[in-house]
C-alpha cells in the first residue's frame, strides 16, 4: 500500500521539503543505491508561461535527495516552448549551489516505442534513468484534467517531433498509461502552492508527494474532484494518506 503524503502550509519549500520528509522510508535506499538521477520539473508550457514549476520548488528536492546522495542530477524538461526554459524560470541560478546539470529532452537521443497501431520517440535519458523524479503542479488542462505527476514526465519525455500529435491525440489517455510503463517515477511531487489562488474551494496551499505516481495523482484528482481519464488505464492502487 503506497504512502502518500499531504502537507499544508504557507511557504512551498516548507511544503514540499516535510511533504518528502514524511514518505523518506519509502524512497531514501533506491535513492541511495541509483546512479542517473532525473527531476523532470513542469515547464511543458502547455498553456503559455503560467502555471510552471518554481525553482524554489526544485530547491525543496534537491534538498531532500542530497541527504542520501551526492551524485550529480539531471534537470530535464521536453517543453513546447523552442526557449531556453531553465534559463527563462531562473533554474540556472541552482547552479550556484547544487550539483546539477540541465537536459532539453527535445535535443536528447531518442528510442521508438510502438503504441498501438503508431510509434512515438521518447528520451533516451529519461528511460535509461534508474531515479526519476516528476515534479509537477496540482492544476487543471483542458486536455488531460489534471497535469499531475504521470502527464507530465510522459508528455516531457516524447520528442519534439512527436510532442503535439501525441498530445492532441484521441487515445491520449491510453498512450499515456502506455508510456507510463516504461516512465514510472520512483518519485512524484505535486505543489499545490498556487492552487488557491485558481480553485476557490482550496483554502490552504499544500504540497504532496508519493513513491507512487499513481497514487500521488489519485489524491490530486480526489482534492479537486476531478477524473483524469488516464488514471484509468494505470490501475488502481490502495492508499494510504499521511498528513
């Protein structure tokens, strides 16, 4: 049974920081034992430049897993925007006191994987990645329902090339729970620090986080009453909420 972790606050870093503190059991030996570590952050800019991952969120992570490692991490995003994303949210100033490295998913080798009847390229890094982490928002698309922690590693991970197709496809949500098999993140974050300001019915700002991606985006969707369509296709997962 997966421990997922909810945390209220109003600082983020506090947020996400105690969130991972509390499921530390669950994750602090894998990350211990890996070798090609991967934060794959939201900065898809799926509607535009709102609503991206801040960096004081990656802060919050990268503290986290430096207590048990001190392999460099890969930050690694596929955006739809052509800009240098990382340079554009600030995330290069992490450089100055983490040992990081940055990885436009669009420009990194890729390996075809069949779905369905058609093939999608999809980040050779990404797959080859014995840690990754998705570190994603608690908001709502038009597309997906919810942006959590499986739409955005997978989305992220499929080639420039193929990244819009994929995306405006009609068995999205098939394909994503296709994807996700090869994507699993060892490690889900959500930061729901801004969502108060666009749900009125959330009070409070909040942090979650999960060594279950599935797990992690079903408390997601049951905060904001919502079903994502590909959280059928991942399989349901009992749960079990630490607050």
């Amino acid at each position: 049974m997966p421990n997922v972790s909810v945390v209220k606050g109003v600082v983020r870093y506090d947020n996400i920081f105690r969130s991972l503190e509390l499921i530390e059991k669950d994750v602090q030996d894998r990350i211990s034992n890996s070798t090609h570590i991967v934060i794959k952050p939201d900065l898809l800019h799926i509607n535009g430049c709102f609503g991206l991952v801040s960096v004081d969120a990656v802060k919050a992570v990268l503290d986290f897993i430096e207590e048990f490692t001190n392999k460099k991490v890969t930050i690694a995003e596929g955006s739809f925007s052509d800009e240098d994303v990382f340079h554009r949210h600030d995330y290069h100033d992490l450089l100055n006191d983490y040992s990081v490295r940055f990885l436009n998913l669009n420009n990194d080798d890729s390996v075809e994987v069949k779905l369905g009847n058609k093939t999608a390229a999809v980040s050779e890094t990404l797959l080859k990645s014995d840690f990754r982490i998705s570190l994603a928002l608690l908001k709502r698309d038009r597309k997906t329902v919810l942006i959590g922690s499986i739409p955005n590693i997978v989305i992220g991970s499929v080639s420039e090339h193929d990244k819009a197709d994929f995306y405006k496809s009609r068995t999205f949500n098939k394909d994503t729970a296709e994807l996700f098999k090869l994507l699993k993140p060892q490690l889900s974050v959500i930061d729901g620090f801004d969502t108060p300001e666009r749900e009125r019915k959330l009070k409070s700002s909040l942090a979650i986080a999960s060594s279950s991606a599935v797990a992690a985006d079903a408390v997601a969707a049951g905060i904001l009453k919502i079903k994502p369509g590909y959280l059928r296709y991942c399989g349901k997962a009992k749960i079990r909420v630490v607050k």
